[in-house]
C-alpha cells in the first residue's frame, strides 16, 4: 500500500520539492514531479537545474525519449505515460489518479488557503480509503 506523507505550511514549494528530490536521490529512488500545470512544471525544470552547485539532479518531462532511463520525470497530467512508480511527489491540487501505483506519494502543502483547503480533500480522499497517513508541519522543522 502507497505510504503517504502530507508537508504542509511550505512558504516555498518547488525549492521544497526540489530538497525532497535531491534527498530521494541520495537513497537512490526514482521521482516523479506531478505539476499543476505546463507553467509550474517549466518553474520545476528550472529550478531542478539551477538548485544545487553540488547536486546533479537529471530529469525530463513525461513522453520523452529518454525517460525510461531518466531518474527524474516532471508531468502536468494525470495521463502522462510514466516509466516508473517508486515516489510521487504531488504539487497539484487534486489527488494523482494513479497514486497507488506508487510505493510513496509526498503532498507538499503552501500556506495559501485554496492549497490548505485542497490539501484537506486529498487527505480526507486518502484517509477513507485505508490509507496510513503522516503530517510534517515544515514551520516546526
């Protein structure tokens, strides 16, 4: 069963997302940037790029020729063909259609209270659904 791990009050979600990536890659796991939209995926596979001096984060978005051996896929769509299933890591506002396919699924939550309000859906979704969630509060961190 997908474990579920919700990080809410984020002030800055892509250089969050971009933190947990850099620590899921370490531990040698495949990620997969689920966006809201083509806007913020461009904003992810900027910031992927320009993170880190001493991490080299390689990524493609979903569909392309080399995702298969890509460690990192950036998607803005549920429909997107994805080689792998071992992290989600959720920005958009809705639950994944496909999360359980995932061994692991990260909600990262802003402090904007339409992403608060989305955030409590999913976590209701998940929660009647039997799965075992986990909250991490990022201003206690």
């Amino acid at each position: 069963m997908t474990r579920i791990d919700f990080h809410s009050n984020v002030t800055d979600r892509i250089a969050y997302a971009c933190r947990l990536t850099r620590k899921a890659r370490a531990a040698d796991c495949r990620v997969v940037l689920l966006a809201q939209d083509s806007a913020q995926m461009q904003e992810l596979d900027d910031a992927l790029w320009r993170f880190s001096d001493l991490d080299f984060l390689p990524h493609v978005q979903a569909g392309d020729r080399l995702a298969g051996r890509t460690p990192i896929i950036l998607a803005d769509a549920d429909s997107a063909e994805l080689p792998h299933h071992q992290i989600l890591i959720n920005l958009s506002r809705s639950a994944p259609a496909h999360f359980a396919r995932f061994e692991r699924l990260f909600e990262i939550v802003s402090t904007n209270d339409e992403d608060k309000l989305a955030a409590r859906e999913r976590y209701v979704f998940y929660k009647q659904r039997g799965y075992q969630l986990a909250h991490f509060d990022a201003e206690k961190a």
